[in-house]
C-alpha cells in the first residue's frame, strides 16, 4: 500500500495511478513533473511548506504514459514516452508546452512506449523501450519520420534475437 501525503492526493487531478514523479533540476526542488495511467503529463509548484501552490496538464497521451525523461541541467524541459507510441516534448516556457516530437513506429505499426532516457553526454539524443525487441535511439535535431521513422540507431540484446519472438507475445 502506498501512502502519499494529503496534499499530493488532494491538489494533482489525475483520474488514475500516476506512474512517474521527478523533480525538475535546478529548480529548487520546487517543480515536480509527473505522469500516469490516465495519459497525463502533469507539472507542480510545489512551496517550501509542502503545498502545492497549482498544477497544470501540459501534455495529454491517448494511453498511459509511463516515463519521463530530464535533461540533466534544464528545470524547463523534459520528455514523456507514452503507451499511445508518442514522444512529447515539453517546454514550460512556452505557452503551449508539449509538441509531439515522434511517433515510435515498426513498419507502419506503432509500438507502445514503457521507458525514455535522455542522453546526459547530448541533450538532443534519447532512447526509448517500449512493446517490442527493440531499444531505439533518436535525434531530436535529426528526426525525419519519412526516413527510417526517425531512427538514428535500433538496437536488440543478442538473447532476445535469437528467442522465438510474436508480437502478440505467445
């Protein structure tokens, strides 16, 4: 069982389980960004007495969205990966904040997301996991989804390659 404080349960306004929490870097431990079953990507202002000052949806997924990803020094940015195969982007100073960045797909057919990672070597590159073999690798800078779907590198684990693999897991 899970026990969260009063003022988490009462001030964030997702309609299920949220899966991911993190602070923003160098923002004073006082921006939080989560998200949840529900498709949220959510950010709070939190004050220095554990209250939540306001929250706002800054992106929506069509599916649970599962991950989050920081860019190392920026409390401004950040990615979400979602089951709906979408990558958003997510700049708070903007005043529409998220821009799908890429839709994670293998020859035609979306593949649902379950992890993000931003490179903190480069900014511009992250990976993402999600419903099939794959690990894939991407350029924010270089992303062309008529050409290779975007994909910079794809990479599969030597055991799983030579496992019997279905998409439909059986």
């Amino acid at each position: 069982m899970t026990i969260r404080p009063s003022w988490l349960k009462a001030n964030f306004f997702f309609l299920s389980s949220y899966f991911k929490a993190k602070f923003l870097p160098n923002s004073g431990d006082s921006t939080l960004a989560m998200c949840a079953r529900d498709g949220q990507v959510r950010v709070a202002e939190l004050s220095a007495t554990q209250c939540c000052k306001n929250t706002k949806r800054v992106a929506q997924h069509k599916g649970a969205s599962h991950k989050l990803a920081l860019e190392p020094d920026s409390p401004c940015t950040f990615l979400s990966a979602g089951e709906d195969a979408v990558v958003f982007t997510i700049d708070l100073r903007q005043d529409r904040p998220a821009s799908r960045l890429v839709v994670t797909k293998e020859k035609e057919k979306k593949i649902g997301l379950y992890t993000i990672y931003v490179n903190p070597a480069n900014t511009y590159q992250f990976a993402v996991g999600g419903r099939d073999q794959f690990v894939r690798i991407y350029d924010q800078r270089k992303i062309n989804e008529n050409e290779n779907n975007g994909v910079l590198k794809k990479f599969c684990p030597h055991h799983l390659v030579s496992a019997m693999w279905t998409p439909d897991h059986k």
